[in-house]
C-alpha cells in the first residue's frame, strides 16, 4: 500500500499522560499537514509541512502540541499533558508541490482516534 | 469559516445517479473546487476536483456552472458502499494557509437499497 499510513489508529490515554503520533506520507511528497477532527465536525488544520521546514500553525494548535518533521519524511505530532478536550481523530494529509494547475491534491491517512479518560 | 454551502442530507436509491450540489457563490478566480468523501470513521477520500471546466474521473464527474458560483458532483451508478459524508472544498491550490482544506459539515449522502 503505497498511500499516507498513520500510527497507531487507537490510542487511550489517561488525563494528563503525554502521547505521540506518527504519519508516514505517500512517498515523494513534500508537503504533509495534520488535522483535527471532533465528533460531527469536520477535519480542522493544524499545521503545515514543506520538507522539514513547519511553515503554518493553527492557533488551535496550543503550547501543549508540538510537530516535527525532521528529515522531511514521516511525521510526529506529540500532545503533551493531554485534557478530555483533546480526545479527536487526528488526520495527516500529504501532497506533491506542483506548479501544474492541477497538482497539490492532499491525500489523507486513515488518522489516529485519541480517547483521553 | 467554509466557503461552500451543501445541504446536510441527501437519500439516494441504489443504482441511481447521486447529484450532489454545492454553492460556492464568493470563489476567487484562482481557486479550485474540491470533493472528498468520508466514511464512517475512515480518513477523508479524494474524488475530483475542477477549476472551470468540467471533470470526470473513475469515481465521478464534477459540473461546474459557467459563472462558477455552483457545482454538482455526479456519483453515476450509486452503490450502497457510496454512503457518506460529501465534503464540498474551494482552494487554491498553494501551501501554507492559503492551500488548507477548510471542511464544512457535507452532505450526509445515504445510499438506500
């Protein structure tokens, strides 16, 4: 399978424990983005990657999130000291910069679901 | 905020053509309209996406009125698996926060036998 994987697909969490997740983009693509998705809502950006370079934060992205990207391949997105709030599926999409009018679709994972007790 | 409009909900009968529409009256001239699915629980599925002319692909066709204040994604022979929800997306097609998917709530498209 060749499409954006994302580890682990479930994760419970106790209030208060730190976690981290992992996304391996579709190979060759250089930009790669992470979402956030509530129950009954639709995916909401949180940051942006160009290679290794994070170029855009959300501010839904708190103090408490951080991302690398660190050689410009997979990524992690750490959520520490985590609140009820957090609980979500976590989307990572990936795509090809193209200068083509049709290039830069984003492809998505099938994201983490994060249960915070 | 989204800059599209979808009705929340739509019945089709298997077999049938799934027509459906999308407002997006403010879009700029350089900004592409996009369509993902999502099923219960799975990440966000690409379908199609346009600009100006209209589109067809495996999956569906894409009508994109002449002004392009409106489209209408065409699901030909809907199957009980095309049930969803249809997320309709205009963007250009950039990185950073000028190339992000802002979703609204879709279209809850449920496929009947």
């Amino acid at each position: 399978d060749t499409g954006v994987s994302q580890d682990p697909r479930h994760k419970i969490t106790k209030r208060g424990q730190n976690v981290t997740f992992r996304c391996d983009p579709i190979s060759e693509h250089n930009r790669l983005y992470w979402y956030r998705q509530t129950l009954g809502q639709g995916p909401e950006f949180l940051t942006y990657f160009q290679n290794e370079a994070q170029l855009e934060k959300s501010r839904l992205l708190s103090d408490r999130f951080s991302a690398e990207r660190p050689k410009g391949s997979f990524s992690t997105l750490e959520i520490q000291r985590t609140e009820q709030g957090d609980s979500a599926m976590y989307l990572c999409a990936s795509s090809l910069r193209s200068l083509a009018p049709m290039g830069d679709t984003q492809y998505f994972g099938p994201g983490t679901r994060l249960t915070v007790l | 905020d989204a800059k599209t409009t979808q009705p929340p909900s739509m019945d089709c009968a298997e077999g049938r053509a799934a027509n459906l529409p999308c407002n997006h009256s403010t879009i700029s001239g350089n900004e592409y309209v996009y369509w993902y699915r999502q099923i219960h629980s799975q990440g966000p599925q690409y379908i199609i996406h346009g600009l100006k002319n209209n589109e067809t692909n495996e999956m569906a066709s894409l009508i994109i009125t002449e002004d392009r204040k409106s489209s209408t994604l065409i699901l030909p022979h809907a199957t009980l698996r095309d049930t969803a929800v249809y997320y309709c997306i205009v963007r250009a097609n950039y990185g950073g926060s000028q190339g992000n998917l802002i979703f609204g709530k879709g279209t809850k498209l449920s496929v009947k036998p």
